[in-house]
C-alpha cells in the first residue's frame, strides 16, 4: 500500500509533461533565436571592425605621408638657403644659430646638418651630439648619395619620423649631383612621435594604434596592457593581410598588423603598425535582453493556452484510466462512461467492446483452467522423476572422472618418485662410489622425492578448486628456475621419447609474484601434454620475454596438434582427446583455474602435423 501511494505521489501526468515538453521546445527555440541573433550581431560587429581596420591603416599610411610632405618642404626650403650652404662649406659658427631659428618656426621638433663625411656639425638638441659620425645610418647615407629618405628612428628614448635631404652647391635637392666636390652635407628634420602625436593618429583614424619595433613598443592611449602584451606576441610570429582577434576579460579586441611602408613621400624604413578596435558587445547583450523578454511572455501566454487545452484532454483520460484499474483488479462487468464526438470517446467504445470479450474469454478460460490443472500434476511427477534418475547418473559419472583425473594427474610425481628412488639404489649398489658425492646425490635425491610428495598433496587441493577457491600464497619467484625445475622432473620421459629440449630465455627479466607449488604443477602439465604429442620424438621450445605489462612464457612442440574443431574445448572440465584411461580432461582445466587466479592469461594455438604453442602471461604489477 505505501509503495502504490509513493509511486502515485511520484508519477508524472500527461498533462504535465505535454506542458513540459512544449515548453521545452519554446525555451530551445527561443536559445537558438538568442543564439543566432549573438552570432550575427557579433558577424556584423566583426565585419565593421574589419572594415574600419583596413580603412584605418590607408589613413594611417595617409597620415604619415603628410607628415613626412611637411617636413619634405621645410627640409627643401632649408637646403636652398644660401646661408645654410656657406656654413656648411666655411662659416660653421653661423650653422646651429641657422637651425635654432628654423625650428622656432615650428618647422620640426629637432634638425640637424652634417658635413660630405656625415659628422654632426650642429644640431638644435642634445642628440645627435655634434661631431658624431652618422654615416651609416641609413638614412643619412641614402641622403649623402644625394637621395631624400622618409623613415623612423629611434634615440634618446622616443620615436621619430625623420627626413633627410642632401645638401648640394649649386643644385636644389632631387636635381642630383655632378661632381663629388659639389656635395656639402646633409639637413635632417625630425618630428617627434610621441604620446600626443599618437592620440592624434587614434583620433584621426578612429582606432587604437601601435608601433613595434624590435623590442620596442609605442602605443596610443586606450590600449590595456593586458591586450598590448598578447597583441605584440603574437605580431612576433609573423602577419598578414586578415585581422586577428585577440580575446580578453577586458573585452574582446580584433587588430591588424601592417609594415608602414610606402605612401607619398615613400618611407624607407619603418615598423610594424598594429591598428586595434574593440568589438562593442552592448549591442548585443541589449537586444539579446529585449528578446529573452519577449520570450518569457510568450512562454508564459502560452503556458496558460496550454494548460486549458491540456485539461480539455487529460479529463476523460483520467476517466478511462480509473475505469482500467478498476477492470484490472477483476472487475469485468464495468463499462467505461465518456462520451462525446472525438477521438477519445471513440477509444473508450472500443475499450468496452474489449471488455465484453475479455469477460467472455475469461470465463472459458476458467473451465479449461481446471481441466489443465490436473494434467500438470501428473507430467510435473513424471518431470521430477526423471530429474531425479538424471541427477543420480550425473553424480556417478563426474565421480568415475574425478577419481580417473586424480590417478592421473599422481601419476607424474609418482612417476618421478619412482624413478629417482630406483636411481638411489642404484648407486647405494654401486661399490664404486665414493662415500661423499653418493652421500650428496642422495641428498639430491631425497630432496626431490619430498617436493614432488609435496606436489601430489597439492595436486588433489588443485582438482578440489574447480568447485571450491583456495586463496594462494604468492612470492617474487624467478619463473626460469621453476621452467628448469619441472624440466628436471620430465626429463625421463623426454630422454626415453628421443625429444630435443631448446630453451630461449629472455636476459635481465624480472622476478614474478606467483606460488611457485601451482606454477610448477602449470608446467609439468603443459609439458608432459607437449611429451605426449611427440611419440616419435621431436622439438621441445621455451621461450620467456617480458613486455610493459605481463611476463610471458611460451611452450612449443612439434607435435601431431589439435584439430580445429576442438581447440575451443581444450580448457573445458574432463574433455581430452587421449585415449580412455591416458587421461580426463582435469589437466589444463586446473592450469586455467591457476593462471586466473593468478591475475594472468593461458591461451593455445595448434595446427594439425605441425605443433602446439601455449603461452601463458603473468601479470608484472
């Protein structure tokens, strides 16, 4: 009664879930509307940063080219002076007078000349220093082989848009020379690139801009430091012609690199421009707003429309519901009362035409349930009776294969018992002997004939586990001295059926956490089985290696092999293919129950005429 009232208590109408699913897909579609609306806006926004970025970088080259057309006509107007040329040529005490008075007309932030050589012979500012040799700087070289330059440089800590100009006698600048006696030096002017410089390109272009330079930095103002250091990595390895974007908790930034160069007059040399715009989200996230409240009003519209059409539809449901619980507890003779002219009026007329057959059905079915009754008691005593004869015959033939098993699997120890015990004789009845080495051979002896007395107790406890699991005793063993040891116990009947012996041990391996008593017993077996298969002699093969994972062990014979059709029963309890008395089958049942219980793998390939391989894994951890 309690489970009924918490399984009503927990279950879930179909109206509820009508109303859930439906609501579902309105919340679904109106994330996917937000979604693509986020998407296209941020496209859009994207492609308007792009757009002012590739605008911004023409500006800029724009920009820089007038800055470098006014310092160009200062610079010309200069170098036609003829008082500039006269202290140039003889008169140098009138020469940094001359340029002090040109920048007080704001012609530039700092000028200054050099001779044919290119030293410094005056200058309006700390740097150049005059009599510094400015010959191979690449501007003032360019100018002193009589060619105007347009380019950046960088000294005392700041950037500057320089310009040089050749001094010629008797020839204006860009004519050229004729003679190299006609070449009196060189006039620079140079604008400073600095912070208010910088925010008046931002301003102009209408985006954040940058210079690198090597090492060197310049921004405009606006720019995170956050952003600069990721934006200037990046520009290290390289750039192209499409904006990247560089994505910031500050905001998201998309920048375009591009080397200043070119323009009218052309720069010479220059550094890399980086223009950056920040991609406004409040776009976005306003209409994003907009739409997810227009989205929960209708969600909450439509849950009200729902719900009166959900009830419309579940009512007679419910009736139709009581009505089958209350046929199910037996009640065949009630009908089902809805009526009306849709679909569900009609399934309850079929239900009670369904009902009216199922009472009809059921009464027949109780007439012919007592008929039936009497005959299962009589098939069911039969039934038991012959279980019961099965039962008994099983029992006698799985004790007949227990006790066969057990003989055969004594055999071997005993076997080997037998023999080293005839081999001590022996040499007891040898005269010949010396009394020391026949005192430690049959120490040797004794001591093997005890272990293998030890390994026939073990040998019954292994055919016992097939039923009951014994917990195993494991040791770090060396597996090559075990594969030695159960040689040593076979080598009788190896020797008697003329069979070659290759053992391929692995060097440097690993000892193994096994119980050494039912890894022996593994082997014996496996290799006896492998004696068996050559009658007439043949190839006996060890092999050891180790992998990352397992220790691996590999017995091959040459053998007359399994046929195919039998190799997937080779493992299962008492089936052999030897002949009635030579063996039951227990042999590698019992070396599969070992090899698992040892955490490991056993597994058999044989070709007919050709051999037998088994090789058996051991877990390394």
């Amino acid at each position: 009664m309690v489970q009924s009232e918490n399984a009503n208590i927990m279950r879930i109408g179909l109206g509820t879930k009508l109303l859930v699913v439906i609501l579902g897909l309105l919340a679904v579609l109106t994330a996917g509307a937000l979604l693509t609306v986020r998407q296209e806006f941020g496209q859009q926004l994207r492609r308007q940063a792009e757009r002012e970025l590739r605008a911004g970088s023409q500006v800029l080259i724009s920009i820089l080219g007038r800055s470098g057309a006014q310092l160009q006509d200062r610079a010309r107007v200069l170098a036609e002076l003829p008082s500039l040329r006269a202290a140039l040529s003889k008169e140098r005490g009138q020469l940094e007078p001359l340029l002090q008075e040109v920048k007080a007309i704001r012609a530039a932030n700092l000028l200054w000349a050099t001779d044919a050589e290119g030293n410094v012979v005056g200058c309006t500012g700390e740097y150049p220093p005059v009599g510094e040799n400015l010959s191979k700087d690449p501007l003032i070289l360019a100018a002193l082989n009589g060619q105007q330059t347009l380019g950046f440089d960088l000294f005392g800590g700041q950037w500057w848009l320089v310009l040089s100009l050749p001094v010629l006698e008797g020839a204006s600048p860009g004519e050229g020379e004729t003679a190299k006696s006609r070449r009196l030096g060189t006039v620079t002017l140079a604008l400073l690139v600095g912070e208010a410089y910088m925010s008046r390109l931002a301003e102009l272009m209408g985006t954040r801009v940058g210079f690198i330079w090597g090492e060197n930095r310049l921004w405009s103002p606006g720019w995170p430091e956050a952003v600069r250091t990721m934006i200037a990595s990046d520009t290290v390895k390289g750039f192209g012609e499409q904006p990247q974007e560089a994505v910031h908790p500050e905001g998201r930034y998309l920048w375009l690199a591009r080397s200043v160069t070119g323009g009218h007059p052309p720069i010479a040399a220059g550094p890399i421009a980086l223009l950056g715009s920040r991609l406004d989200e409040s776009v976005i996230v306003r209409t994003s707003r907009v739409i997810g409240w227009i989205a929960f009003l209708t969600m909450g519209i439509g849950a009200l429309l729902l719900t009166w059409a959900v009830r419309s539809i579940t009512r007679p449901v419910k009736v139709l519901v009581a009505d089958t619980q209350r046929i199910g507890g037996g009640d065949l003779s009630h009908r089902t009362d809805v009526h009306g002219r849709d679909e569900i009026a009609d399934l309850a007329a079929s239900f009670n035409q369904m009902v009216e057959r199922l009472e009809k059905s059921y009464k027949d079915l109780g007439n012919l349930n007592r008929t039936l009754q009497d005959r299962v008691r009589e098939r069911t005593r039969q039934l038991e009776d012959a279980q019961a004869q099965l039962l008994q015959a099983e029992k006698l033939a799985s004790l007949g294969e227990l006790a066969a098993g057990v003989a055969h699997e004594l055999n071997n120890p005993l076997m080997v018992i037998m023999g080293n015990t005839q081999l001590g004789l022996r040499m007891l009845k040898d005269p010949q002997a010396p009394p020391p080495t026949l005192a430690a051979d049959l120490k040797d002896l004794l001591k093997i004939v005890e272990d293998e007395a030890h390994r026939s107790k073990g040998i019954v406890s292994n055919l016992l586990d097939f039923s009951r699991v014994k917990p195993t005793v494991e040791t770090p063993t060396d597996l090559h001295l075990l594969l030695d040891d159960s040689l040593k116990l076979v080598e009788h009947q190896v020797s008697m059926q003329s069979i070659h012996v290759e053992k391929q041990y692995g060097k440097g391996l690993p000892t193994v956490k096994v119980d050494p008593g039912q890894i022996k017993q593994v082997l014996i077996n496996i290799i006896l089985n492998a004696v068996q298969a050559m009658p007439d002699g043949g190839n006996l093969t060890l092999k050891t290696g180790s992998t990352d994972s397992f220790f691996n062990v590999k017995v091959e014979d040459t053998g007359i092999g399994i046929p195919e059709e039998n190799l997937r029963k080779v493992f299962d309890p008492f089936f052999t293919t030897k002949e009635v008395g030579a063996g039951t089958g227990l042999g590698l049942s019992v070396s599969y129950g070992i090899i698992r219980r040892h955490r490991g793998h056993i597994t058999l390939t044989s070709k007919v005429r050709e051999g037998t391989q088994v090789t058996i894994q051991f877990p390394l951890k």
